[in-house]
C-alpha cells in the first residue's frame, strides 16, 4: 500500500502528531495527556474505522505506547497506557526489543495462503485448470458445472490460477506473510500473526502491507525532542529519500529551514555518507577480491545484510565490512561538533536497531 493515503495512514499522523506536541510540552503531565489521547484521537460515542469504538481507542493506546518506545501490551494485561512512562520520558536513545511488533487484538486473523474459485468461473468446455493441477486437486461440480478445488489435496502452486481465461480463480495470501521474505510470519494458536524474532530483519514490510493497521514499529520521536527541548545540539542527518516523501515543491532547501525550526542545531544529507562508503567499500574491494574473498556483498540495509548472514552464512565473511553511510554522516557530524547529538531521519525500519 505504499504511495496510498489510507486510514491506517491517518491514524498514525495524528498519533505522532500528539506524541511531538507532547515531547514540545514539557510542563504537560505526561501520565494524564497519554492518558487522554485515545479520546482526542477517536472521538464520539461510534467508531470510526471499526464497529467498537471502545476497541478503537485500545488500537490507538497500544500505537501510542510504540511510538513512545514503550513496549506492546497484550489485551490480558491491565494496565494504564502511561505504564513505564518514566523509563521513556528521557532526552537520550530508548528502546528495548523487538522493534516491529503485532498488536493481537487488532489483527484480522487473516486465513493463510489458499486457492478457491470465485462466482466468476463460467464452467467453461476446456477447464485448463483440471489439465494444469498437479495433484488433481481441481474437478468438476457436475450440478453446476463449475471448477472446484479440494482444499486437502492442493498445494497453492497457483498454476489453475495463471491459466484461467476469466481469472475466476484467486490466490489469497495473509498480506503480511506475503510481504515477508524471511517466512517469519506465522499463525498462533487463535489465527493472529506472529513474528519469529530468530528469522524477522525487521525490515518493515509486514508493517507497511497490514491492511489493518495491526503491525507497528517502535518510535524515538518523543526521546528526540526531549533532547531538542533540553537545550543539546541536535542535528538530523536525512535520508536521500526526503526527496519523494513531499512532492517537488518542497526542496532541500525548504526541508532544512523547516527542520531548523523544528529545533535541530543543523540538517545534513546522507548522500554524503553514501559517498564515503562508495569509497571505502571500492577500496576493500580492490584490496581484497579476488586474493582474499571470492566476491564482496555489498548493501547499506542493515536488513538485507541481516538477511544475508541468516539465509547464507557460509558467505558471512564476504559481506562488506564498510560502515553505513548512516554512520559515517553521523561520524563527519561529530568530527566538526564533538559534543552533537545525532538522529537519524529517513523511512527505513531496520536502522533503528
């Protein structure tokens, strides 16, 4: 769903709209407005997005307590949403694991990948999806005339699907488990999504392809304008990606006034960074490829390479050891401004860890 404005997007602006108003505040009782938030957020007697809104606003409490850093509470915990707020209200990093987390009680219990054929099938003469299936798994409803699929004998290759002259035949996946190229993603024991922690890299993607809002990552914001607040100089170091997140009337140039104004010392972009690791990693490369290593895997996403090292790590040791242009902006930053602090701005879920 990236590129599309939707609900789930609605909902996370206005919490992290909050959540910086909040941090900006500091004379407000934090217990109390965190407290309050869900009625600011969902207000009125009906749901907005649901048929509970009572269920809504427990959605809102849990997304609010991951933006604050703070951990995921089950629907069986009673607790106020302000619980160890005191371990969070701080102006340095916060975070204990894991980053991405499924709020169980908004999760849809989506069913796991399965093949069926839908009102559109016409019961035609040819029936390629009898001739393709490998397990004999799709036959013939003589009443109707239409393709049926025995759900015990298929196997969800999909061929019946691809051959299908009216597309009659869908293949539904969970979105998320879609998403996910680790294959963390699994059902418990009530139909709700669960990460595998031994296998998520944290890249995001069950986050952003959740239709229900249900998978949400961990936020520092709040921590960061405590520290703006706090009278340090901070200073962001952008991501390149700025560039697509708000249309071209908005420059490099508008970007940094805006974040100046937000409090921060100063706005470095990333892309310099990217430069130096362009280096250093062609020099690593030059030096040791092909005497030393094989070959050199290169990759700025701390997921990818995550990835790397859990799916091949027999090749572990061929991964670039150059560091992030993350770091190395961080590390120029604070070459020129030994007393900085740092934060990292851009749209990747993994360079939070």
């Amino acid at each position: 769903m990236r590129g599309v404005e939707t609900r789930i997007q609605e909902i996370r602006h206005k919490i992290f709209t909050e959540v910086a108003r909040m941090a900006y505040h500091t004379e407000w009782p934090v217990k109390d407005r965190m407290e309050a938030l869900p009625y600011k957020i969902i207000p009125g007697e009906k749901g907005n997005f649901r048929n509970d809104v009572f269920l809504e606003r427990a959605i809102v409490g849990e997304r609010l307590r991951l933006a604050m850093g703070l951990p995921y509470r089950s629907a069986a915990e009673h607790s106020p949403i302000s619980d160890g707020i005191e371990a969070a209200d701080k102006d340095e990093t916060y975070y204990t694991p894991p980053l991405i987390n499924v709020i169980k009680f908004a999760c849809n219990a989506c069913p796991e990948k399965r093949v069926h054929v839908t009102d559109g099938c016409q019961g035609c003469l040819a029936h390629p999806c009898m001739e393709v299936c490998p397990k004999d798994a799709v036959s013939l409803d003589r009443t109707t005339g239409k393709s049926v699929i025995d759900q015990e004998k298929c196997i969800k290759c999909g061929r019946c699907a691809s051959v299908c002259s009216y597309n009659a035949i869908i293949v539904q996946e969970r979105p998320c488990a879609k998403a996910c190229g680790m294959d963390a993603i699994s059902s418990d024991e009530n139909g709700k999504a669960n990460i595998d922690y031994d296998k998520c890299v944290s890249c995001g993607q069950c986050l952003v392809n959740c239709p229900f809002g249900a998978i949400a990552d961990k936020s520092q914001i709040f921590q960061t304008i405590r520290a703006i607040q706090s009278g340090e100089k901070v200073y962001a170091a952008v991501a390149p990606a700025f560039v697509g997140q708000f249309g071209p009337k908005v420059t490099p140039g508008k970007l940094r006034a805006a974040m100046k104004a937000l409090g921060f010392a100063d706005v470095f972009e990333v892309a310099i960074g990217a430069d130096l690791c362009a280096k250093q990693e062609a020099e690593d490369f030059l030096k040791e490829v092909p005497d030393e290593l094989p070959f050199m895997a290169t990759s700025c996403c701390p997921a990818w390479s995550v990835m790397a090292k859990k799916l091949f790590p027999e090749h572990a040791k061929c991964i670039s050891m150059a560091l992030t242009p993350m770091t190395l902006t961080a590390r120029l930053i604070k070459q020129h401004n030994p007393d900085a602090r740092v934060v990292f701005i851009g749209p990747c879920a993994a360079k939070k860890l």
